[in-house]
C-alpha cells in the first residue's frame, strides 16, 4: 500500500466515519502526516514524505480561522 493510499485509508477510519466530526459540528477535517519524533511536517515540509503535498502542521494551524463567539 502507499503511503497516500495509507493515510487515506488511516483518514477514513478515524473521527470522519465514527460521526464525532458532524457530533461537534466540525465542517473540515485535514489530515497531516507527521513525525514528532523526526518533526518531519511539523515546521517544515518533509523531504522524508515526498507523497504528501500540503502544507506542514504549523502553517496550517496558524491559517486556521478561529471563531471568536
């Protein structure tokens, strides 16, 4: 399997399918593949992850808009 295929199938098998995402009324999910322990994708894309073509946990969590309510 590769690893897109992989995360896909990880994706597809996590809170999307279990209904917790609707539950808590959460209109977009982004799945990022990381390593912690390498911190690969965690501040900088990965050249470890070459398949994955998104933008590294960081940026995406300082473009998320946060509501304010």
């Amino acid at each position: 399997m590769s690893p897109t295929s992989r995360i896909n199938a990880v994706a597809a098998t996590s809170v999307v399918s279990s209904g917790t995402a609707a539950r808590l009324e959460i209109a977009e999910l982004r799945f990022i593949p990381i390593s912690a322990l390498q911190g690969d994708n965690v501040v900088e894309r990965s050249e470890a992850m070459p398949w994955y073509g998104g933008e590294p946990l960081l940026a995406h969590l300082e473009s998320v808009p946060l509501d304010r309510a």
